[in-house]
C-alpha cells in the first residue's frame, strides 16, 4: 500500500511496490485520457531550494497530466520560506496549502526530514549528492518498457562513475532483479567507489570494469552514458587521450548490437554526437517522457487515488 | 455587497461583511468539495514585488482550491512590469489579462494605487510595514472558529509590539467586538505605540501592559506570540535579561488555562520552543489552514460568485 | 492547415491564414465560454530566456482561458535548461512534457532553432530585436476589430521608428492589404531604415516621412505610438528641440479625428500623456486585451483544437 508514503531513497519501495508504479504508469501510457482527472483537486507543492528546470517540468507536468494542479518555487532567492525557517516548519505550513510536495535541496537529508515532520506525501526531487529515486525509477521504467524485463540483462554504465548518483542508485536499483551483468566502462580516475564493488561482489553479481567503450559495446543490451566532467582528472593529458572513448558516435554505434538501447539521465554535454540521436536505439529522450509517466504513476499512488 | 470591491486596509469591510466572509469560509471548511469549482474560468494574478512564499501559496492554494487558475511573478527581478512602468499602468493591463489582482509591495500604498486604477478587485497582500489585511482576517477567522467566538475573550499579545503591523491591526479589528480585554506583553523597548493605547483609551477598552509573560499567562483566553529581533534591543544586556520571557516552552505552557490557544503569524524563529507544537493548545498550523480557508471565501466574495 | 505548425516571424502565415486566426479571435471575443475547455487536456510551456512579465502573463492568460495548464520558466536564472545544454536538445525535452511552447530568447534565431529540432509547435515570443509576431497579430487584429478593415487605411507611426522591431513588423504586415498609406513621425536621427524605404517604394505603397506629429495628426485613421529613448539622439539639443513632437497629449488629440484611434505595444513611459487615457479613442489598453485573444485563437490553431 503506497498511499500517503514518502519517497526519498531509492530503495524505499519493494519489488512488489514498484511493479505497482510500473503497472500503473503502463495503463497511463496506454490510456492517458483516463487517467486525465483522477487528481482534479489535488495540489501538487514543488519547493525547489535549488534549480532543476527539468526535474522540475517533469513533475508539473505529470501533476498537470492527471488533472491536478501546482504552487510551488523554482530556486531559493523568490522564496522567503527558504530564508531563516526550519525546513520542518516549511513543510507543516505547506502541508496546510497542499496534498503532496516534491523537494529539491542542495543539502543532503532535507527531504528526510521534510517528510519526518510533513503531513502530506514529500518526494525527494534530489538532495544534493546524494539521492535523486525518481531518476531511479525513470530508468527502471524506461528498461521495462524497451527491453520488456528488468532482468537478465547486460548493462553498460560509461562515463564518470565515480561521483555520478544517477549511477549508483540504478546499480544498486538494477541489483535487486536476477540475473544481470554490469560491465563498469569508466577511466581509471572515474571508477565506481570501492563500496559498490564491494556489495556487487557480497551479492556474486557479475561485473568487469574496463576503460575503453570499443571493446565492450558489441555486447551490450543497455548502455548508458553519462557526462565526463574535464576537472575531475587528474591532468590534462590523461583527459585527451581518453575522452574520445567516452564519446558515443556513429562509428561506435555501428558495432553495437541491433538491440542495443541507449540511456542518458540528460543534459548531455558531447557524450553523445548529435548524429546518434536519430539512430532508433536512441532512447534518452524516449527516457525523458517516461519520466514523465513514472512521476505520474508515483504521485497517484503516493495521493491514493490509483 | 462585496462583489467588485478591493481589500487594501483591515478595517475597509464592515463587521456585516466581514461575518459575511466568515460564514462562507465555515462552508467551505465544512464541505470544501462544494466550492470546487466555482471560480472556474477564472484567474487571480499574484503580483509580488517583494517575495513572501508563505502568503504567496496561500493565495494560490485559495484560487486553485476553488477552481480558478493563477497567472503571476513572485519577485521583481523576474518582472519587465516592475521596471520602469507605474503600477497603473501595470494593473490596467493585468486587468485585461486576468479578474483578480493579489499583490505584494514593498512600498506603502501601492496596492491603493493599484486598486483605484484597476477593472478589477485588488486584495492588498501586504505593503511594506503598513498592512497586510488577509493576516488580520486570518487571525479573526481562527479565533472565531476555534474559541467560537470574537468577543468577551482576554487577549495576551507578546513580543515585539511597537514594529508587528500584523498586532496593530490584530488589536485595531478585534477592538470592534465586545468586551474583549487585551494583556500587552513586551519589553519597554518595543511597547505599543502610543497612538494604539490613546485608541483604547478613547474607546474605553480594558488593558494592561506587562514585562513579563510568565506574570499573565495563566489568565489568558488567547495567546498571540509575535518575533523579538534582538537588533530592535538598545543593549545586549537587556536582550539577554529579557529574552526568555519571550520564549513560549513547556513550562510557561504548564501554567496557562486549559482552554487557551497559542497562535503566530509565522514563520517562527525561536520564540515558540518546538516541545509546544504538539500541545492541543499550539494552534498557529492550523491558523497557517484558516489562512487559505478565509482567502478562498475573500476571493470567491469579491468575484461575486458566492 | 495551421495544426502542428510554428510562428516564429509575421510573415509565416498567408493571408488567408491570417484571416483564419482573426475569424476565430472574434468568435472567441463573442463567447468566451465556449471556447473555455477546448484545450483541455493541453500543456503549454512558456520557455523565457528573457523576462517579459506582459507577454508571458498575456501567452498563459490565453492558455488557461481555452482550459489547457501551463509549465515554464520566466528568467534564464531559474533555468537549468539555460546552462550548457543546446536550445535543440532543450526543447526535444520539453517537447516530451508539453503540447506547445511559447519562446522567448535574447538570441537572434533562437525559436527557429527551436522549431527545427521540436516535436511539437513552436511559437516566438519575441527574440533579441529581431521579431515578435505575436505583437504583430495582436496590431491587426487590434485594428481590424476597431476600424473593421485592415486596408484603405492611413496610418501614422510616431517615435523610433529606426530601431522599434514592432512598427517594422506593422509596416510589413500592413503593406499586404490593399490601400494603405503611411505617415512616417520621426527625429531625423530615428527614421525607418533604408530598407524598409526600398521595400515600400518597390510596392508602390504610398508614404510620407515627416518631423512633427501636429502637423499630420488630423489626417490620420490609425495612430500607433512609440517610446522614443532619450540616449538614441545624437545630442541633448536635439533631444529637447524635438522630444514634445513625440508626445501625444490632450491638445494633439483636439486636433486629431474623432475616428483616429491610438494604438501603442507598451510599455509606455511618458510618450502618451495620462491625460489621454480617458479618450475613448485611446485603445493601448484594449490592444492588450485584443493580444490575449489572438494569441487564445493561435495556440487553438497550431494546436488544431479548433
């Protein structure tokens, strides 16, 4: 029973909890219309402390889509709430105005607490470094839907693992179903943290760790690629002779499997060139509209009214 | 009749009409779902030059609880209207656009100006140091709805009573009822002004300035706590000899009558301990609730559609 | 066809297209209720890199009043879109939350950009000193409600007519009727450019420049007004010389045609008198109101709602 639950980490649902939020978002997808009232007189409270125009939109927009409605701040200056009151007492007086809030917050632990003292449903929208599930559950879905199973799948994760969130929640997120194989694509500078291949090996979850794209793209069912940040190596000369192996292209899409989907939790940088974006295994704007949909299926659940 | 008038001073409705406004908020209260729609196909633009959250989303909140929809800008940077163009020419123009005006201004007057230039109701949503009107109905509505009654009750306010227009306009409008008796509690320094007390003088009403809050608070039907500003002290000395006094915890709780309630404009700093809120007696959340129940009944009166 | 097409310069649209959108306008203006739920359902996001506080309230205004929801942003600041990722890649983003957009950007080309890469209809509201057709459609319509007629007419625009995008756009839209003339009021310093001059004569449209208003005012039809900026003269002589010309105020009205009507994009500073406002051929005020219903019937159209 979701209703009137939290989120704020990604691993706060069981599996059985999120195939709820799946099944639902499915029926959404295949039916929007029916699902366009079922939150008419609900408010949907968005306090974002720190921008995040696309997390941001994709809430609106899903609150809007189910026929709901939306207060909320977009950054902390226009808001007066952020400024000498405790984020507990924020959250009791927008409890009053609104059904269900999502948060944004620099600080790591805000939404937890937000939620310890709300009234109302509080999704964390992203604190800091820290948790972003809602990003978790767009690409769980986004999987399900393409690929038709979140198991027994061969996962590319690329770029900088070593500070991304989006990247240690889905493997964590990803873990739980059997059967799938993580091949871990990332210089050495930017290599996951020594506590996640930890639990991968406590869990006998299969994983390679390599540095090069080329060599493991042809084997791939998912790749997802995420930004390379130049200031996070170490020198100069390691960035240049590596970054080209962190850039997906045509000529390495070529080499990839026919099945092959590839994700992005978006903005992109140059990671992907723009020529791959009409290749069909294309999938991160696809990815970015069932952000929409998972958001819609979790606000349901979480207000009850689904 | 209410129908098109504005609300720029507290005192701008008669006691008919404010009983008007509260009897429609107790309706609302009572069965919100009967209002749901009845500001349909109408707009409030929220006008804030100066950001204030709290107020902000109450408004909203309001407009979109009965149905309407909010156009608006939340501080002045975000706003071309703020820049070089008279506020009568700006609401002239919002008047084309939308059938409602909520607006916030640092400068005295403003939304006076507004209201004699505009097609439309403007509801003052606080100018500077002078009014704010819907906190005083706010404050009316509570009191009514949680003591059942707005006359022949004992009235403690404490804190800073020299700069809180919201006391000012608190003691002015409950004046007008009956037999009501007012304990001013506050250090020499921020005592009522003077033109307040010739006030209660002239219209021989009972009251009693005090020090010390402990002294008074065992005889008190309500108690409005107000923000104490150590920079508005003359000496730190007498800050810190005073300060506790004006600090509202479990053990001056422990004195008070059973059937008294706490109430606050909010936000709070630290002049209400954080032990008082889960007291059945701490009601300043729920004065945050009668805050958006009597906006819903203002806005819905003005529009005449109720 | 308008479904599913963009609006991104004035001259997009054929004249039959044009009349399309007009026709619709005054079936809107004449019933409004019908047309409150047509865009049920529909989102719109009002993407502005650049603050304009009127014609993102008039764009939202006319989307909640056909009953569609609105998502966006009102200055780059609170936009994360803003920073590092391409307008292309933004607004294929935003194409997956919403039905529409509504673009405005400093940057020359940056809606059309936007166009290209976009899902779904785009329309510019305005970028850098370029183009804003919706001002252009709200001129005709404006004129076309008032006057019954957009051809066989004399038109006088008064100001900066060198550097006003506005009076550019007019004069082009204008020039496709039949039968019009213009009368061109400007400093020397502040006359059309030489293009513009090329075009008409290429035409064969009738046109006269002139320094002074008083000198035309009683021959006009149609009065449309601009600000002229004291920092576009040359020198502060001139500035003085010549700026009374440019004000329009009681005694040039007396002068003027019971019939002329005055027209003005706003905002104004001093280049209208207040005194004029009460003249009821004074319609700056109507114009804007008449800019919500063109742009109600345009996202209609593009959205072929109707």
């Amino acid at each position: 029973m979701l209703k009137g639950r939290n989120l704020i980490d990604p691993m706060d649902f069981t599996l059985e909890e999120l195939e709820e939020i799946f099944k639902l978002a499915g029926q959404i997808i295949a039916s929007p219309e029916e699902f366009a009232h079922v939150c008419q007189g609900k408010l949907l409270a968005t306090l974002f402390y720190e921008p995040s125009t696309r997390t941001r939109f994709s809430f609106e927009a899903a609150m809007l889509r189910l026929g709901g409605q939306i207060i909320g701040f977009s950054e902390p200056n226009s808001s007066s709430v952020a400024k000498g009151e405790s984020v507990a007492d924020t959250i009791r007086t927008v409890g009053c105005y609104a059904d269900i809030v999502a948060m944004r917050h620099p600080k790591e632990g805000a939404p937890k607490v937000a939620a310890i003292n709300s009234p109302i449903p509080v999704i964390n929208a992203g604190d800091g470094g820290h948790q972003h599930p809602t990003q978790t559950l767009t690409d769980l879905l986004t999987i399900k839907s393409i690929k038709g199973r979140l198991s027994n799948l061969k996962i590319g994760l690329c770029g900088d693992l070593k500070f991304g969130r989006t990247v240690h929640s889905l493997i964590k997120a990803i873990s739980r179903y059997q059967g799938n194989k993580f091949v871990l694509i990332a210089p050495k500078e930017l290599k996951v943290p020594e506590y996640i291949i930890k639990e991968l090996n406590k869990n006998n979850i299969e994983y390679r760790e390599v540095e090069k794209l080329e060599d493991v793209i042809g084997d791939l069912d998912i790749l997802y690629m995420t930004r390379v940040q130049k200031e996070r190596f170490f020198n100069e000369e390691d960035y240049i002779r590596l970054k080209d192996s962190y850039i997906l292209d045509e000529a390495k899409m070529s080499i990839a499997s026919q099945d092959m989907i590839v994700l992005h939790p978006l903005p992109r940088v140059n990671e992907i060139a723009y020529e791959v974006d009409d290749d069909p295994r294309a999938c991160y704007f696809k990815q970015a509209k069932y952000g929409m949909y998972v958001r819609m299926a979790l606000i349901a659940k979480l207000l009850g009214v689904r």
